[in-house]
C-alpha cells in the first residue's frame, strides 16, 4: 500500500474550456475504514461530461454540489478492495463506486457494486457497461420508442454514451447518422460501428451535411452535445419526433446563455407544429434495469455485434489533461484514466 494517497483536486474553478492550471494534485492520508466501509484502491478513473458540470458552479445548480476547491474531482472508478469491514465485499473483490479522482477512497459498502471481470475487461465497466452504457441502453429501450427503418441521430457518437446509443439503434433496425470531431472518427462509426452516416461537425457545411444525411428527417435525436449540433438536427425533426436530451457539453464551458436572440420562440414554435416529444435522460430514475442491462449488453458485446473503442490516458496526475481533451474533442473513444498500477485485462 502507498504510504500517501493522491488526489486530483481543483485549485481554482475553470472559466470557458479548463486548462491543466486549474488542476493541482495533492497527497493525504489514506482514510480509516469505518464499521460498514471498504477501503478501496482505484484502477480506473472515468473521465464524462457530467464531472465539467460537478465543477462548475453555475452549472451545477439543480443536478448536483459544486466540488469544494481543494476536493477531489468526483466521478465513478474502477476500484480494488484494499480492506473491507463490509460482509458483502472481501479483499481483492473488483467494484465500481464514486470514489472520485484519488488513489484511495472508503465507501460504505452499499454504495458499490461489484464488477464482473468475466463480462469484459474492467474499463469497460466505465463505458459500455457502466454508467454511459446504461444511459444509452433507457434511452434507446425506454424512452426513443424507435422502430425499424426509422432515423436515429446520434450526437458525440464515438462517447460512451453515444457509441452504445448508435449501435442499439442499428442493432434496433433503424437508420443511424451519429456525429463526431473529425474524419478519422466518421470513418470508424460508418466501417467499425456499422454507423449508416457519420457526419463531420467542425466542417463549415455541417449544417447542411445533416439535412442531406436525413433527407426523409428525423425520427429521433439522441442529444448529446447541444449548440450547433442540435439545432441542425432540431431543424430537420419529422413530425412526431422525439429527442432525447442526454448531454448539452457543448454548453458546458459557458458561463451565461450565449448571446443573440432569443431561439425560445423558435423552438416551441417547432415543438408546437412538429407535434414533437423532448424527454430528459437522467440515468438515476433507472437503476432498476441494470441487471437486465447487463445481460443483454453483455451479451452483444461478447458476440461482437456492439464494439468499443476507448480513449486511455496514463497517470492521475493526467486525468486533467483528460478532460479537456475530451471536452475539445482530441479523445478517440470513451476517456478513462488508468492507474499506473492497475491489473492488465
């Protein structure tokens, strides 16, 4: 065991997009356990848009605590148990819990749950079969109502939410157009991914390139990104359709609505003519469905007909420079940060 625990903290809270200097890794003592608790040691970090949102306290309000200054970036991790004076977990078990960005953490037991290595390597219990994956799968299942043949338009297609969104979609019968940041991206989710149509949202003719991609419109947006990118597909909705409003992480970095006019008129105008549906996803209404989700997810994945692709940064000391890459688009998969020590898969 390290005689210090390391913590990636804020040393001062980000305005626009983050830089490496408002993040400062410190050391403290590792935490006693407490009757109840396990003492965990991280394996993997997970690196998603929600954690810009914990560290930003405009946009916090109404979904979760600012992070304290000096605190540690909260987020679930892949974790191994150190020490536990919890009956359900022993030393060496492999669990998934908020641990945050440090080293060490104790949690009270009934806050993890234990990870099946069996399933997938344990990073992808971050990805396809954490969290995203699990948004991804009440999305799709729950709450798109999609049929086959039907146009599903997946923003940050390549993120862990929106590459298991798109694959269920396909998977579904339904016509898929995702969008990403580069060629090279669009390239994976048409040839790996089985993707219909990948779309390139830092081209200058994006816009247009989404109504040539839809021609026959929308029947549902899986929204992940906000900005531009949801206007374009807002503008090409059909009627009856459904958008799903998972992520906005375009919007993240801002601190106030942006400038201009008022789009509010617009978009009721278009609900109200469309006859359209707009559903918030919020993962935590559905912990229930994680069993079946397991199952049924795992199950595509191990007959290789849902695929991953993940985006690993080394060292905690570099989960900040993770995040802005993945905020800016520079990741290639789902981002998580690998403990220099972690077991190899």
């Amino acid at each position: 065991m390290n005689a210090v625990n390391r913590q990636m903290t804020l040393r001062r809270y980000p305005e626009g997009m983050p830089r490496e200097s408002d993040f400062e890794v410190v050391t403290s003592e590792i935490p006693d356990v407490g009757e109840g608790e396990v003492l965990c040691r991280a394996q993997y970090l997970t690196v998603d848009p929600y954690i810009r949102v914990h560290v930003s306290p405009s946009m916090s309000v109404g979904y979760a605590p600012t992070t304290p200054l000096g605190a540690p970036i909260p987020g679930e991790a892949i974790l191994q148990v150190v020490q536990s004076r919890h009956p359900g977990f022993k030393d060496g078990d492999f669990v998934a819990g908020f641990g945050g960005w440090q080293d060490y953490c104790a949690l009270p037991g009934d806050s993890l749950r234990k990870v099946d290595r069996g399933l997938a390597p344990l990073s992808a219990h971050l990805g396809s079969l954490g969290m995203p994956g699990l948004t991804a799968y009440v999305g799709m299942t729950k709450l798109a109502e999609a049929q086959a043949g039907q146009t599903v338009f997946v923003s940050a297609a390549l993120g862990g939410v929106g590459a298991v969104a798109g694959q269920l979609a396909r998977i579904k019968g339904c016509r898929v157009v995702g969008v990403t940041s580069s060629a090279e991206k669009c390239r994976y989710a048409v040839e790996e991914l089985g993707y219909d149509a990948c779309l390139d949202r830092t081209r200058p003719d994006f816009a247009a390139s989404v109504a040539a991609a839809c021609p026959e419109g929308i029947d549902v947006n899986f929204e992940n990104a906000g900005g531009e990118v949801f206007w374009a597909a807002f503008n090409n909705m059909k009627p009856y359709g459904r958008v799903l409003i998972c992520g906005l992480v375009a919007d993240y970095n801002d601190g106030a609505p942006p400038p201009g006019p008022d789009q509010a008129p617009h978009l009721l105008r278009m609900i109200a003519l469309k006859r359209l549906v707009l559903k918030g996803v919020m993962v935590a209404d559905y912990w229930d469905l994680r069993p079946r989700f397991l199952e049924e997810v795992s199950g595509l994945i191990r007959d290789g007909r849902l695929k991953s692709k993940e985006y690993v940064v080394q060292g905690i000391e570099n989960a900040g420079r993770a995040m802005i890459d993945m905020l800016s688009g520079r990741n290639f998969g789902k981002t998580v940060v690998r403990i220099a020590d972690a077991p190899v898969d």
